[in-house]
C-alpha cells in the first residue's frame, strides 16, 4: 500500500499538469477547428508587418487582420458549389461581402473569432490548396479601421516602350497581361500559381525598366 499511493500521486499530479499545459498553449481553444485544417498549437512568433510601393511612395500597410480574408472561386462553381466549399473549412463564418472585376468575382470571407496571424496565414495556404479556389489572400484594417482585402490585380503603368518589358515580367511571375485599359495602364492578372501576390509583385516590379509605377488593387469589406 505504501508502494502504491505515492504511485497514485503520481500519475495524477502529471494528468493535472498536462490537462494545464494543454490549456496554455491552444489561444484558440475556445473555437472549434478540425485539426485536420488548422494547427490549434500553431503561435505566431510575431505578427510581420506588410508595405508596398508605388512609385517611390512607400505604403505601410500594417500586420494581415485576422478577421476577415480574400477569395476567388472557380468560374465554373455555382453559389451553392461555393457555399459548399466553405462548408468544409471550420474555420471560415460565411461570405461577408463580393466584388466584381476584371478577373471575376472577388469575395471577402469572415474568420472565426480567435486567431492569430500564423494562423490566419496557414488558414490561406489551405485555401489555396483548395481545386475550387483560385486565389486566397489577406486582409488588413487600416487607420481609418477600413478593412481593406488585397485582390488578385495589379495596375501598372509603363513608360514609353515599356509594354515589352511588362509583357516580359509578366510571363516571368506567372500573370496574365490585360490592357492596355488606357494609354500605357495595364493590369496583371493574378493566381495562387503565380510567383507572390499582388503586394510582392508590386514590389518587385518597383525600378524595373519601362515600368512607371506599379500598386497593388485592394477590396473594400462592406
């Protein structure tokens, strides 16, 4: 008996401990996710914070908002196909908004209270494996408190002789070249198979030859 009770201490002080660890880590324990999508372990370091240029104009755009994110669907999906594919993702509350453009339509997604931003980015990259999805992105809430989604579009404006070199560029990072829509203004059309998002192109296209200027194209949340 005197072997056994200390045993018995034991075991259960370690349950404890670990029922308290299990407790502390989770920052979304309250929310109900399938582990299959989203790693409730999963703690962000640091939230990174995001700019872009246009121009010589440096835009400071803030750390991703955790609330809210950007999708594009398959052409080809109805509105109950899409809902659908919403369905399966715990961690998405439904369609908060949508807005047409060049490249179709573009919906702002709401996200379960109680994420943080590495989870918020794990939530895009499963999206983006997605066959129905052709495009996740994140959000960001400005000063203003706007929320603003960054689309799958960047305008660019070329110098004089500069349509070569953006069609060039934009064979290099996988976009489709549209326009012109006005004199030397194109746009670039963007896919999760492309080399970045908006906001990396953007900037990579920033003192390129023949390129004036080039910004990224963001969504109002309504």
């Amino acid at each position: 008996m005197k072997t056994i009770l200390p045993l018995i201490i034991t075991i259960l002080t370690a349950a404890a401990l670990g029922s308290c660890n299990q407790d502390n880590v989770s920052p979304i324990r309250n929310v109900r996710f399938d582990p299959k999508l989203l790693n409730p372990m999963k703690i962000a370091g640091g939230c990174p914070s995001y700019s872009y240029f246009s121009g010589s104009k440096l835009t400071d755009l803030g750390t991703i908002h955790t609330n809210q994110l950007v999708v594009a669907f398959d052409k080809n999906l109805t509105p109950t196909e899409r809902e659908n594919v919403l369905k399966k993702y715990g961690f998405l509350t439904g369609i908060l908004s949508q807005r047409a453009s060049q490249s179709g339509l573009i919906f702002t997604l709401g996200l379960a209270n109680g994420l943080n931003c590495a989870q918020t980015q794990q939530a895009i990259a499963e999206l983006n494996k997605d066959k129905a999805i052709t495009y996740a992105g994140p959000s960001f809430k400005m000063a203003d408190n706007q929320a603003v989604g960054l689309s799958n579009e960047v305008v660019v404006k070329t110098e004089a002789g500069g349509e070569a070199v953006l069609r060039d560029l934009a064979a290099r990072y996988n976009t489709k070249l549209v326009g012109p829509l006005g004199e030397g203004t194109y746009l670039l059309q963007l896919d999760k198979n492309s080399e970045g998002n908006a906001l990396d192109i953007s900037n990579a296209l920033k003192g390129q030859k023949g390129i004036a200027y080039a910004t990224p194209d963001f969504i109002l949340a309504q």
